[in-house]
C-alpha cells in the first residue's frame, strides 16, 4: 500500500478564475504587447509534453542538471543532512530522486510542490511507493502565492484539516527548485520570488537552485525549437488549455512556434505568431480579440546566467552561495546556498 499527504490549495474554481484573470489582461494589451503567462502550459498533456522536452536531443539543460546531480547529491547531502526536502516546480521529480537516495539516512519528509495536480498526484505515487519510509506530503499550489503554505508544514496540528500533528523534526530544510524554472521569472518578479522562498526558509536552511548558462545562441535556440517539433506543440498547448477552460476558438494550425534569443537581457522569448489575420472568441469572457497577420504573443522567457548574477541575485534575497558546481562542458549551473 503507499500513501501520501496531498494539501490542494488550488481548486478547479480559482484556476479558472485565475486563467480568466491572466487571459482578459494578456490577451486585452495593445497587439504586439499581449502575452500569455506560462504557468499555463503545464495541464496534463502541457506537463506529457514537457516531459518528452526532457528527453529531446536538442534539450540538454535536464542531462546536465541531471549529470550534476549524480557527482554531487553525496556532498549536498553531506553537507546539508536535511530533515524536509522541498521542492519546487516539481513536476514528475525524476532527477530528485538522487538526492532522495543520497540523503536517506537524513530525509523524513519530501514535499514537491506544483501547479500540475495531475502530475504532482502521479509522482507522490511513485515516490511513496519508491520510499516507503519517507513521508510524501504533497502541495497542489502557485509557487508565486503559496510558499506560505510551507511554514504549516510542521505547525502542531498540521495544515487545516489534514489531522497529523508532526512537530519541525531537528535539521535544516532544503529547497531544491531545479530545472532552471527560475529563468522563466522576468527580472522583477524573480528578485520578489527570491524574496519569498527566503522568507519561507529559517536561518540556516538551504536553497539548490537550477540555473542554465549562458552559451552559443544557436544551441540555445535549438533547445527550445527542437527539429521533431514537440517544443512548437507545447507552446500551441496553451491556447487548447485557453480554449477548453474558456470557451475558446482558437485555431491552433493557425499559429506557428517562435524561439528567439534577447542578447540585450540574455534570455530565450517563445512566442506564438498569428499565421493570417484572424479573430479569437473567449466565450466564458465575452471577449472578442483580433490579431494581425504576424502578431506575436509572448508565452514565456527562458532566462540564462552566469554565476556572478546568481551570486549577486542570491545575496540580495538573503542567501550566501556555499557551493556553485557546473557539468563538464560548463552548460548548466547548479548553486547550494544557505539562508543567513
Ligand atoms: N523540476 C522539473 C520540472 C520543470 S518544468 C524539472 O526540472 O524537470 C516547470 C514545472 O513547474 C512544471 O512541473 C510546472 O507545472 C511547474 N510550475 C510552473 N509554474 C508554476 C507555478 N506558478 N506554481 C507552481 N508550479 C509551477
Ligand atoms: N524551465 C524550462 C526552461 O526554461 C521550461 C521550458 C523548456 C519551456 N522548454 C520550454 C517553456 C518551451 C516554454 C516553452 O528551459
């Protein structure tokens, strides 16, 4: 039997709600300026397709974060011996589970955290079954509105209603947030969101932070424009979640795949371009939107760095680097830093 504790802060109703909210402004900018926000993409077949992203030859920010983590979850786990693994932006957690392996002496609590439901239910699954000593305590959430949520984790009584009484047990908490998820934050709100993972952590606790370099534009563009067109189909996916939760027409063979690299502000734009001129009606919002021949929308960036940045960006939110490790080929960065 496996079992584990699932806390759903986001119901059905307030996604929606929230999905109105982001599409009546996105959508309701001056052409050229509309944009969707990403956290869209990840419905169940966005999160499939994400996962067969990881896998695409083109991709290689998961082999080498994935590489990383196989040289130095040891040393993480040496260094840190956490009591709680947290994880944000969890998705199916496959590379975690070399530091759940690493840090079995150490880890009694795991909570990914994700927006995904669906994908979040499959992994704790896996996980409970894979780790049957570990208590799997699982946040359905927005890592943008409820890292609150993280400091009820082990209040006497638990969270609300969940019955369990599980007092801090003794050791650091460490919060992996990988995959570099981190560069799809614009500057402002990934200094806020910094900001608030560190007001979620004691002092003393950890952050394992997934960071993608800075490298040639050509495979960087490559990476999110990949040659079978799996990245396109993703990106598309989120006007089909659009349509279905908001009555929606979009015509999906009507816009084409844009991956492009800012060299001003370092950082890969995906966009969806209007093939033709054509009009969208949301049905659920009354709302009616035309866009021109060519007309881009702007889904998501994909920030790259390079290590003085994190550094600096790590120390403004409260955080002192103590390890900084990269792969061989210096593709990808991996930084341990703890909360001061
Ligand atoms: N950590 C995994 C997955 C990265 S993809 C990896 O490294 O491969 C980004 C993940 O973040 C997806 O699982 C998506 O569902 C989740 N996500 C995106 N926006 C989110 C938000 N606002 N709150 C919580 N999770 C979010
Ligand atoms: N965090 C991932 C990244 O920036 C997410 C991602 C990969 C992504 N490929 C994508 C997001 C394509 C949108 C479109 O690498």
């Amino acid at each position: 039997m496996t079992s584990y504790q699932l806390d759903v802060l986001l119901t059905e109703s307030d996604l929606r709600r929230a999905l109105q909210e982001d599409v009546r402004a996105g959508f309701g900018a001056p052409p050229g300026r509309r944009t969707l926000p990403p956290k869209w993409f990840y419905d169940e077949r966005g999160s499939k397709l994400f996962d067969e992203i990881t896998r695409l030859p083109e991709y290689y920010p998961t082999r080498c974060e994935r590489a990383i983590l196989g040289a130095r979850a040891g040393r993480i786990m040496e260094l840190v011996a956490p009591s709680t693994l947290i994880e944000l932006g969890s998705g199916t957690s496959e590379k975690t589970r070399l530091l759940l392996d690493a840090g079995r002496e150490t880890v009694r609590t795991f909570t990914p955290f994700d927006v995904s439901e669906s994908t979040l239910r499959s992994a704790a699954e896996d996980l409970s079954r894979r780790y049957p000593r570990l208590a799997v305590h699982a946040v359905a959430g927005d890592f943008e509105r409820h890292l609150g949520h993280l400091a009820l984790l082990h209040s006497p009584g638990g969270p609300a209603g969940s019955g369990q009484s599980a007092a801090r047990p003794p050791g650091p908490w460490l919060l992996a947030f990988l995959g570099s998820t981190i560069g799809n934050f614009e500057p402002q709100r990934r200094r806020a969101f910094l900001g608030a993972v560190a007001a979620a952590l004691s002092p003393g606790d950890w952050l394992l932070l997934g960071t993608d370099l800075v490298k040639d534009p050509a495979r960087l563009v490559a990476a999110y424009d990949d040659g079978a067109g799996v990245t396109a189909e993703f990106n598309r996916n989120v006007l089909a979640v659009v349509n279905r939760e908001l009555g929606g027409d979009a015509d999906l063979d009507r816009w084409a795949h844009v991956a492009r690299w800012d060299a001003d502000q370092e950082w890969i734009e995906m966009r969806l371009r209007a093939q033709g001129r054509q009009t969208v009606n949301l049905f659920d919002l009354a709302m009616t939107v035309r866009f021109e021949d060519g007309e881009e929308v702007r889904t998501e960036i994909s920030a790259k760095f390079r290590r003085p940045g994190v550094s600096a960006e790590l120390a403004a939110a409260g955080f002192e680097l103590r390890e900084w490790w990269t792969d061989p080929a210096g593709d990808f960065g991996l930084s341990l830093s703890q909360r001061r």
